[in-house]
C-alpha cells in the first residue's frame, strides 16, 4: 500500500555522507511506493554519492573531510528543495521547474535527468563552494573539486546502459555511437562544473546579503534555461514524443533500473 506522506526525516538536514545516502534511499523508496517521477534524479544522485563515499575512503582526494563537508553541504540543498516542494513550501526556481516537470507524462526520462542536473549543478554546485571553505582556502579546493568529474564520468557509461533498458532503441545508438555520445555528456559536464566553479569564485568574497542577491539572479537565469530542455524546439521535441512512446516500464521498474 502506498504513503503519499513524503519522509518526515528529509527535514533534518544531513551531517555525514552516510546520511545523504540514507536520505536518498528514502526520496527512492517513497518514488516507488507513490509512483513519483522524482526518483529518477534521486536514483541517479545515490550512485553519485555512493562513488563520491569510495573515492573519499581510497584516498582519491587531497582532503576527504573537506569534500565530504563539501558533499553533504551540496546534497543538502537538494535534499531541502525536495521536501519544500513535497510539503508545499517554495525552493530555488530553478527546482520547482524541474519538479513541476514531474507531474507531466511527456517528459523522456533523459529530460527528468537533466533538469536535476540543470538546477543541483548549474546553481547549487558553486553555492555549495562558496559555504564550504573562506574565500582564502578557496584555491585550495580547485583539485579536489576537479576529480569529482572523473566520478561522474566513470558514470556515464552505466546511465546509457540504463537508459537503453528504458528505451531499447537506445542501444542502438550506444553500439555505434556510444564513444561520441559519451564524449559528449562529459564535455557539457565539465562544462557545467566549471561554471559551478566560476560561480562560487564570484559567490565567496560576498557578504550574505550580497550573496543572496547574486543567488537569486542566478536562479532566474537556470530555470529561464530548465526551459530549452523540458521544450528543446520543434524537431527535439518530435524526437523525444517518439522515444516516450517507447519507453518501457512503469515508474518504479524504471526508477530500480536507474538505481
């Protein structure tokens, strides 16, 4: 049976790493159970955090206290944001554009993907930076903050072969398209991150109303650019009303195969 009740516990803020993945798990779990299209981004975001957890604990950064505080800091952000919307309270524009997305059918899994990322990486990413060290110690956090790509790069391969099994047409396009598409993903993700980097390098010297003020604009500008991929145009929009039709599975079976 069903609980259309979301978690209580996602309003107390995550302390250790361990927590987002518990957090995480239960936004995942209530997905399935209430058939909620926003397990698919928190699908995604456990494995992340689960590779951002070995990373840390093999020695893969220069400062694994300082990325974890880093971590559970950015995942708080969304963490809150998606109890705000479930519980009818506002969050950053940005997220309630990828959230309403949710509630309509159209949207390919790909698209309930990307507007995650739009809003967690191209707004909360540099905000998170900006709070987790002063700006002095700033330079300090640029290459541990650059080996989180080769994270979620490791991932890409995976989430194509997840998608294939949601649309099997896919694997076609991954067979002999597979190296360019994923060259692809990664080069719009580095990207992204280093517009995330640039944006806490403009976020860290501020004071806290100043700050607020430059989040806000930001925010406008991401959920004005939510817009080009929930409706990316005539001809995309044809190609993913194709793809939808031939996804498969409902949405838990899709949200376990994203996990």
């Amino acid at each position: 049976m069903s609980d259309t009740r979301f978690p209580a516990s996602i309003a107390t803020p995550a302390k250790t790493i361990d927590d987002v993945a518990q957090q995480l798990t239960a936004i995942i779990e209530w997905s399935k159970q209430n058939n909620a299209r926003i397990g698919y981004f928190a699908a995604l975001y456990h494995k992340v955090i689960i590779q951002a957890k070995k990373g840390i604990e093999e020695g893969l950064f220069d400062d694994g206290p300082r990325i974890e505080r880093l971590d559970v800091i950015f995942a708080n952000r969304y963490l809150q944001a998606c109890y705000q919307y479930q519980t009818g309270q506002t969050p950053t524009q940005s997220w309630v554009r990828a959230f309403n997305e949710t509630k309509r059918w159209w949207p390919i899994v790909l698209q309930h993907l990307l507007l995650g990322m739009n809003a967690h990486i191209n707004l909360d990413l540099g905000i998170a930076v900006a709070e987790t060290v002063p700006p002095e110690e700033l330079p300090n956090l640029k290459g541990d903050f650059d080996k989180i790509n080769q994270i979620l790069a490791s991932l890409v391969g995976g989430v194509q072969q997840e998608l294939a099994e949601i649309w099997p047409v896919l694997g076609l396009f991954n067979r002999y398209l597979g190296s360019v598409e994923t060259a692809i993903i990664n080069f719009s993700m580095e990207k992204a991150r280093d517009a995330a980097w640039s944006f806490a390098q403009t976020l860290s010297p501020l004071a806290p109303e100043q700050r607020q003020l430059e989040i806000a604009r930001k925010d406008e500008a991401i959920a004005l650019f939510s817009n080009v991929i929930a409706h990316p145009g005539l001809t995309a929009s044809f190609i993913n009303k194709i793809i939808r039709l031939g996804e498969r599975g409902s949405i838990r079976q899709r949200i376990e195969i994203l996990e």
